[in-house]
C-alpha cells in the first residue's frame, strides 16, 4: 500500500511534490517617526552649517530718557554658527548570473528584490542616526566614515541626566557655537516621573519651543501610556465620543448591532500646559550602558517646526565593478541632521526602562 509515509522515502528525494506558497512573506517593519515627522533641505557641503539666535530676554524697565545720549548703546544681537556632518551610508548588493535567472519560490527578481531591501534597511539606518547619541566624528581615511551628530546629542539645553551623565560638547564655545564632537555621557539609572516629564515641557515653552512629539523605546512609550492609566496620574479621565446607538443601555443591552463601544486600552497623546505632544515609540532609539549598571533610555522631545535632514546626495544606486557573472550595486545616501534651533530638541535621558514612571513623591 502507499502512503504519503513511504512515497516520501523514496530514493532521490521521494515522489511528493513540494507545494511553496509563491509568496516572499517580511514583516520587518519600515518606520521612520523622526525623519517622517520633519522636513529636508540640501547640502552643499559634507559640512553642514546653520546659525541660531536667541533674543535677549524681555525687560519691564526698557525705558530711555529724554534727549539721552545713545552713542555707547549696542542691543546688535547676532546668532552662533553651528554644524553637523555627513554621514554617507551604504548597502552592497550582489547576485549572481545563475541567481536571477533560475525560478524562485516567489516571483521576483532575486537581485531587484534585494536591493528593495537594501533601500528600506538603509532608511532605517538614517533614521538610527538621526535619533542616535552620535558625535560628530570626522571621517578617517581608509579606516572609518564620517558620523552625524545625532538628536539625542544635540539636546545640550535644558536636558535632564542622570547622576554621573554629561551633555554632549560642543567644540566651539558659548560665542562661537561648533559642533558636538563629544558625545553625551550616560549617567546612573533613574526612573522616569510626572514633574519631569512636565518639566520637560515647561522649559522648552520657556526657551521659545512647543514640543509636540515625544519619542522613546517602546517600552519606554508603554511605561508611559500605563501611568497615564494609574490612580496617581493627575489627567483628565479617559474619554470618548461614541454614537448613541452603540452606547449600552438598560433596554438594549450591547447597543446597536453595527457597533459597540470603543474600550481604550493606550495613552498616545498627553496635552498639558505648554503643549499637546504626540507620544510616539521608536524601534530606531537604542538603549545605553548606564554609569552604575543595566541599560538606560533617552525620551526625547522635539519641535518638529526646526530640524531637517540635509541631504548632500539623496537615495541612489552606483553599478560596481564586474570581474565575473554577476551584478553588483551599492545604494547610498549622504546625509545629516539639523536641529534648526538648538532648544527646539531635549531630552530627559538615563532613564530605566524597566522601571515603571512613577508621580515623584
């Protein structure tokens, strides 16, 4: 008798033919919350420069009197000359004759597929350094590329580290500006709580910014969202508008039968009084060795209406070389952050993930 058993078994790999779904299934997600949320410009330049002024702070007793001699007042405000550099990153694609030409499981081009990729994998790594705690660290020939200074990095007003940790350092001075060529430092693990949080906003509205979107690990944005929740979060109680129709009443039990309420479950926007900021988890922010032990997380906020990403060459592919049946290509892009105003980024940093936000008494 045959049975699927022993038609297997046969000598010279069975007589069972194989059934392969003509599909390449990838649910690696593509998402990209910094870059997607600000805008772009050009570079002319691997050194990408920006200036940023701040006004003097306003004065009730600004008064001048009568036929006063103003030959020896000065009020010329000029702003500080900043930079960042570019980074160029790259993917190297190659595929052999024999391996576009023989038939797939799934129908494709195996080496078009692979740079398709290769494209969303280099999207990824522009994002990981545009949120990242880079310096920016200048290229060394024949040993390593330029790295941009990430935003993580240029948070350098306003921010809260913990004990031990260091604000990135500019290597120009507070008249010059330059760029921080040396990375933050991270500190002792804290726990993240309310009046930091509103701290956080309340400064950045004080030098001029209104955040509006907050990034962080997801566990990170979790914490978050489930303080929110608690009995010791001081905010208004979950509501939502929700038809008449699909409201549970003593008559109709579950409501309308096209619908029933909505039951919220997340917290994914927090408006107090110097903003509404939109809570976002970010799969690019990576965690850092604390000081003490474990690892720590950046919470950053950002005034989306400033940075960009300057780009010296957009997105392109380059053929490489051929030496054999094959075909290769490298994609690329050189690019950079810019924070635009220094204070429209910071961050409450070293903070532990795996410690719940707390209200802070």
């Amino acid at each position: 008798m045959a049975t699927a058993l022993n038609l297997a078994d046969v000598e010279a790999g069975g007589l069972i033919s194989e059934d392969v779904i003509p599909r390449l299934f990838n649910i690696s997600p593509v998402e990209r919350p910094m870059i997607d949320s600000i805008g772009s410009t050009r570079a002319g330049n691997f050194k990408k420069e920006f200036t940023d002024k701040v006004l003097n702070a306003p004065s009730s007793t600004n008064a001048l009197h009568e036929n006063q001699d103003l030959s020896g007042e000065d009020d010329s405000k000029h702003g500080l000359r900043y930079y960042n550099l570019c980074q160029q990153m790259g993917k190297v694609i190659k595929t052999s004759q024999r391996g576009r030409d023989v038939d797939l499981t799934y129908d494709a081009d195996e080496f078009l597929s692979q740079l398709m990729d290769a494209g969303e994998e280099l999207r990824l790594d522009e994002e990981a350094a545009a949120v990242s705690r880079n310096a920016a660290t200048a290229e060394v020939a024949a040993t390593s590329g330029a790295l941009m200074a990430g935003a993580a990095t240029w948070a350098i007003h306003s921010t809260q580290r913990g004990t031990n940790g260091a604000d990135a350092v500019l290597d120009g001075d507070t008249n010059v500006g330059g760029g921080p060529t040396t990375a933050p430092t991270a500190g002792n693990k804290t726990v993240l709580t309310e009046p930091m949080f509103r701290d956080a906003l309340r400064l950045g509205w004080q030098n001029g910014a209104r955040f509006n979107l907050c990034m962080s690990t997801g566990d990170m944005i979790e914490n978050i969202g489930n303080y929110m929740f608690s009995s010791s979060a001081r905010v208004a109680t979950m509501q939502t508008n929700v038809a008449q129709g699909n409201r549970r009443d003593a008559t109709q039990g579950a409501g309308a039968q096209s619908g029933g309420v909505v039951a919220q479950g997340a917290v994914n926007m927090f408006v107090g009084n110097f903003g509404t900021i939109t809570l976002t988890p970010n799969r690019q922010m990576a965690a850092y060795t604390a000081a003490d032990t474990g690892d720590v997380v950046d919470v950053l906020f950002i005034d989306t209406r400033y940075p960009v990403i300057a780009r010296l060459h957009d997105y392109a592919t380059k053929m490489l070389g051929i030496t054999g049946l094959y075909d290769q290509e490298v994609l690329y892009v050189d690019s950079t952050f810019i924070p635009g105003a220094t204070h429209s980024i910071t961050t409450i940093a070293d903070i532990n993930p795996a410690a719940p936000m707390t209200d802070g008494t």
